[in-house]
C-alpha cells in the first residue's frame, strides 16, 4: 500500500496535474504542436532534396552554356537537337521511339 499511496499523492499534487495538463495542451492543442513540428520537418527535407537537385541542374546548365559559348560545332548540334533546325540541302525524318 506504501507505493499506491505515494503515486496517490504524486497524481493529486496540484504541480502534477499542471505540468500534465501543459504537457497534453502543448502537445495536441497549441498552433505549434508536434504535429505541425513533424510535418514542417518532412517538408524540410524535401525542400533540401529539391535544393540538391536544382543545384545540379543548374551546375549542368552552366557547363552546357559555356560550351554553346565557346563551339560552334556545339551551337549546331544543340540546335539540330532541340529545336529540330536543319540545313536548306537536307530532309529531316522524325523517328519516334515506342
């Protein structure tokens, strides 16, 4: 009976049922609940990953700029490629893949 009645008075002590009470309200029922930490967190990271990815475009769009710049066997190719440009003497035939 000796610990039953000591976590009595632990859970009847008016400085437990406040910290309690603090500690659910802060948990489910304030704006910055560990629900929106989380969900923040998660976002986060995934604005991280894009950062990464982003960066590496940009890195690879720079390279590619420096040799448009540079080459103008590049800016042929490059035109050729993208933009599906040809000469005045040549025929161009599509090919799609399946």
């Amino acid at each position: 009976m000796n610990l039953l009645s000591r976590a009595y008075l632990v859970v009847k002590n008016k400085y437990f049922i406040a910290t309690l009470c603090f500690m659910i309200w802060m948990t489910f029922f304030d704006p910055k609940d560990w629900g929106l930490l989380s969900a923040r967190l998660d976002k986060l990271q995934d604005l991280q990953k894009s950062e990464q990815v982003l960066i590496k475009q940009i890195a690879d769009t720079r390279v590619e700029l420096n040799l448009l710049k540079s080459n103008a066997q590049t800016v042929e190719r490059y035109s050729r490629e993208k933009y599906l440009m040809k000469k005045d003497n040549e025929d161009l035939f599509l090919v799609k893949a399946p």
